[in-house]
C-alpha cells in the first residue's frame, strides 16, 4: 500500500478498508474513477470523517467539477495570464515536515481587477501545482503586508476556500497569516470564517507580529526560510515555477 506523504498522516488496516469501500461506490457511479489513486481517495474520506456515503457524493462532485474546470487534465496558462502577471503567489522551499510552501501575497490582488471566472482558474492553477511537488499536504505563507481597502475582495476569498475544501480536501497543512492588519481580522471574523468548515479553520494561525520570528523558524528551517523573511530560500513566481525532479 502506498504510503502518505509528508503531513498527511498514518493510515490503519480499517481506514485503507474504508478506502476500498469508497472506491467501489465511486466507481459504480463513474467509471472514470479507476484513474484516481488511494492517497486521493482517502483524502476525500477523512475530509468527511470517514463516512463512505458523504465522501462518495463529495468525490463524485469533484470529478465533474474538474471536468468542467480543467478539460484538458490542467489549466492553460494563457487561460489565467493576467493573474500570473501579478506575482501575488510564489513557490519557496519545504517546512520542517517535507511540506512544499507557499507564500501569497495579498496587497498584490485588487478587487476591482478581478475577473471572477479567471481568478477561479488561477485558483485551480496554483493548487495544482501546489500538489504537484508530491506531498500530501503543504504549508501556506499568506503575506498581508500593505494590505487595505482596495485589496478587500471577500468574494474571491470566499471562492479559494470553497475550491480547496471541496475540491482539494486534506491538502492545507498549515496556513501562517502574517502581517495582518486589524481590519483584516475584522473582516475575516465576520464575512470569511463562517464559509470554512470545521476541519479547515484550526489549520489558519494568525500569527502576531512579536511572534513572527519564532513562529516561522519553528515551522521552518533558516535554509528552507524565504529570503525576504530572513531566511536562505530565494522565491520562485507561480508563473516561472517548473516542477524539479524529486531527489533520491
């Protein structure tokens, strides 16, 4: 049996069980289903507490979804051009669990430049390649430095979240909102907090600024650390980002 990647937790004998059941109910349903590997599956299951029955309708709507969103199997670039242009999402090194970073930022997305359909792309865009560096999970740096009223764009946020929860269950390892502006909070405790589901909202720490540095260093190691933030790891731009080969 395949085993978990960094984050994403031991399974026991009774959980890859449930995993087989899971996927006799999906198949039934969509043949295309076969194509979907173990890891995937049990994702699905224990973003539903392991009932077989919601994670099925759950998968099920994901596999149409993502024949709607990603026809080709991905997301074009030029499908999403004008948000990559904007540099508000970067790749870094790994945390000190083996887990990929990703470092937004949020003063960079103006809500009166979006474009809804777009920007959902550019959702799908980043998560996949997000994943695609091989773990189970990764760890979220979001950036809100300079962050004010003209970057306010709850419908976007509320649409990231919905796409990774339903889409991407099990995914977040860890989201370090730093920098925050009190407005921010305000807004995220009114208008955001009450779309994400329960097993979302612990994974989103808000960090305060006096505790920056020793927050990111045990979460990260200096050589892994972005530069910016007074580490040794340069940023790469979603939009420059190539898969590197997995060492041995």
């Amino acid at each position: 049996m395949a085993s978990a990647g960094a984050g994403g937790g031991a399974a026991g004998e009774g959980e890859w069980l449930k995993v087989a059941e899971l996927r006799a109910v999906v198949q039934a349903q969509d043949p295309r289903a076969k194509e979907v590997d173990n890891l995937t599956l049990r994702r699905f299951l224990r973003a539903r507490d392991h009932n077989v029955e919601k994670a099925a309708a759950m998968f099920l709507k994901f596999l149409k979804w993502r024949r709607e969103a990603a026809p080709d199997g991905f997301v074009p670039e030029e499908r999403v051009r004008r948000e990559l242009a904007q540099d508000k999402a970067w790749m870094g090194g790994v945390d000190r669990s083996g887990r990929p970073i990703l470092v937004g930022f949020l003063a960079r997305h103006y809500s009166a430049d979006r474009d809804m359909p777009e920007y959902k792309s550019f959702v799908v865009y980043f998560f996949d390649k997000i994943c695609a560096r091989g773990q189970e999970k990764f760890l979220a740096i979001v950036d809100l430095q300079g962050w004010g009223y003209a970057n306010c764009d709850v419908r976007a946020y509320i649409a990231s979240i919905e796409i990774m929860q339903n889409y991407y269950p099990e995914r977040l390892g860890k989201a370090l909102m730093i920098n925050v502006p009190y407005i921010f909070v305000k807004v995220w405790k009114t208008m955001i907090y009450p779309f994400i589901d329960t097993n979302t909202r612990d994974k989103f720490v808000f960090v305060e600024d006096k505790n920056l540095h020793e927050t990111l260093r045990q979460e990260i190691d200096e050589t892994q650390l972005p530069e910016y933030l007074g580490g040794k790891m340069p940023l790469i731009p979603l939009k420059d980002y190539v898969q590197q080969p997995e060492s041995a």
